[in-house]
C-alpha cells in the first residue's frame, strides 16, 4: 500500500538555526498538508498545498514557516530562526482531493535546544 | 475560532462492548468528517470518513453524522485491547475544504 514517508524521522538543532523537514507524498495525491503536534497536545493544522501554492494556512504559520514543492515528489517545510516551542512532532499528510481523507507519514520528531 | 470538540476521557470498556465517541464541531459549513486513531508515539491512522447524516458501517465501526446537530459519533463493536488508543475526530473545514481542524482526542482503554 503506498505512504507518505517522512525523513528525518529525528531532528535535533540548536536555536536559532533553520530547519528542513522533508515528505514525499503519494505519488497519485494531489494536496499535501502539515502539521504538528506538540506533546500531549492536539495535531494542529499548519498549511495545505495545491498546484505549487499554499491552499490555506492557519495563524501558527507565519513568516517563519514556508513550503516548496521542489521536484515532482517532495514537499518539504522550512522553518527559520527556530524556537524552543518549535520542539513538536511535525505530520506531513496528502490526500487524492480536497476533503478526502488524508493519509499521515510517520512523522519527524524535531527538538530545539 | 472553528473548534471541534472531544470527551477527553479516559474511556474505559471491557473486552468485547461497545465503544462510542463522540465529537461536535462549530464550523456549519463543514462538509467531511473522519475519525483517526493515534497509539503513543504514533502518526495518526485513518479509521472512518463520512460526508453525509445517517450512519456509515465498516467491519467493527460504525461512523454517525448529524450536521443538524453538528455532532459526529465513531462506535466500536466488540472492543478488543488493541483498540486502545486516542481517537481523533477530525473535520474539514474552511474556504474551499482546505484546512483540517483536529479535536484533541479521547482516549480509550479496552480491558481484557
């Protein structure tokens, strides 16, 4: 069965620094989505992506935050200048359409110290 | 503010009953619903979607919608310890569909 697969599934990176975090959705899918999770906390929405540009994006995406489509099969999420509360478990998901159901990776666990 | 909103339990049933969770939402321009299971640690897992009221049967769950209400519901016949986990309802939402709004889950321990 096809995945959403996510690398790296850990990522470690001092404050301050840039970050990129990498999915490949399923190949036929057509909207990609993030997310993330801090711990114990609920999977919040960050940004959905269609025909090379941002769908929507939540209030949590700011200008720290963007996405590329950089070839025919990742998606990636780059967040600059990082912060402690930027430490959270981050999705990426794709669906076929919009309001079909997504299908999640594995997630990337990211840390900032 | 679109909210979706769970009983965070914990919910506790014995091997084999009926499990049943329950969700409302506040955005009345939703159109589709899911229901996702979330072991520790884990990414989310699609359990159920449905797009319109009534019920919507697959295997041991059953997925019920009311959009009157606004009030999704997920049941789980002969509950079995594996099925212990959060469960997350999930409603789609926004202009155009695009934006996924996540209840924060109820946690159900199925005892053997």
């Amino acid at each position: 069965e096809p995945e959403v697969t996510q690398t790296p599934s850990h990522q470690v990176t001092q404050m301050g620094q840039e970050v990129i975090l990498r999915c490949v959705p399923i190949s036929n899918h057509l909207y990609f989505y993030w997310y993330r999770q801090i711990l114990g906390q609920k999977v919040e929405f960050l940004v959905s992506f269609y025909n090379n540009e941002i769908s929507e994006k939540s209030e949590i995406f700011d200008d720290q935050f963007s996405v590329e489509r950089p070839d025919g099969s990742n998606f990636t999420l780059k967040i600059r200048s990082t912060k402690l509360e930027d430490s959270a478990m981050y999705f990426c998901a794709s669906s076929p359409s919009v309001g079909q159901p997504q299908h999640f990776g594995d997630g990337t666990r990211l840390s900032i110290l | 503010q679109k909210e979706v909103e769970q009983n965070s339990g914990p919910l506790s049933v014995p091997e084999g009953a009926i499990a049943s969770l329950n969700c409302t939402y506040s955005d009345r321009g939703s159109q589709s619903f899911f229901w996702y299971r979330q072991y520790s640690g884990k990414s989310p897992e699609l359990i159920m979607f449905i797009y319109s009221n009534g019920d919507k049967e697959d295997g041991r769950f059953t997925a019920q919608l009311n959009k009157a209400s606004q009030y999704v519901s997920l049941l789980i016949r002969d509950s079995q310890p594996s099925d212990s986990a959060t469960y997350l309802c999930a409603v789609n939402g926004g202009t155009g569909g695009f934006k996924t709004i996540f209840g924060a889950g109820t946690r159900l321990f199925v005892k053997a």
